[in-house]
C-alpha cells in the first residue's frame, strides 16, 4: 500500500497511466476487502511514510549537531546540484532568477 500511497500524494508530476493504475487498484481493493480494511491499511501507510520523512528530517540535524564537517560537505554537494540544476533550466529557458525587491528608502 505504500507504494499506491506514494504515487496518489506525490506532489511531483507522475504519469497519468500510472496514477489510473493506482486508483483502480484501491477501487478492486475496496471491492474485495472493503472501504474499512482500505482505508485503515492506506492510514498505516500515511503514517509509516510521514514517520521515516520525520526520522530523516531528525537524523539530518543531528548530524550537524554530531558531525559538523560531514553536514557541511552535505551541504557544499547539495548547494552544487542546485548550480548545475539552475544551469540547466536557464540554459532551457526555464529559470528565472529572483527578484529582489529594495524596500530601503531615500
């Protein structure tokens, strides 16, 4: 059920055929077993989803409290693939840099 779970609250675009997929099987699941027996599996998931993103969130500032000189080379490559990413879209056409709003005034 993770899986299905993963796919239906994903915030990324996912493929349409794919999304229908899913959502027939937990229409041929409610069929078989029931709206109860679903729904209480799919909160298992919700749950068992939100808990490791919560262990991961946690683990992560540990580790700059622990090993502050790995979470700075963490921190070194992820700045990296967003450069590299920005390169990418503007080279796209995609991106569009930030605009920075002066609000001192004279």
């Amino acid at each position: 059920m993770i899986p299905i779970y993963t796919i239906n609250e994903s915030s990324k675009s996912v493929d349409v055929e794919i999304k229908e997929v899913s959502d027939g099987m937990v229409e041929k699941l409610d069929a078989r077993v029931g709206n109860d027996a679903v729904a209480s599996t799919y909160n298992k998931a919700r749950a068992f989803v939100v808990r490791k993103r919560k262990d991961r969130k946690q683990n992560k500032a540990v580790l700059k409290l622990v090993d502050p000189e790995q979470a700075a080379k963490d921190k070194v490559v992820r700045n990296l693939k967003r450069k590299v990413s920005r390169k990418r879209q503007k080279d796209k056409g995609v991106f569009k840099k930030k605009r920075r709003h002066n609000y001192a005034r004279e």
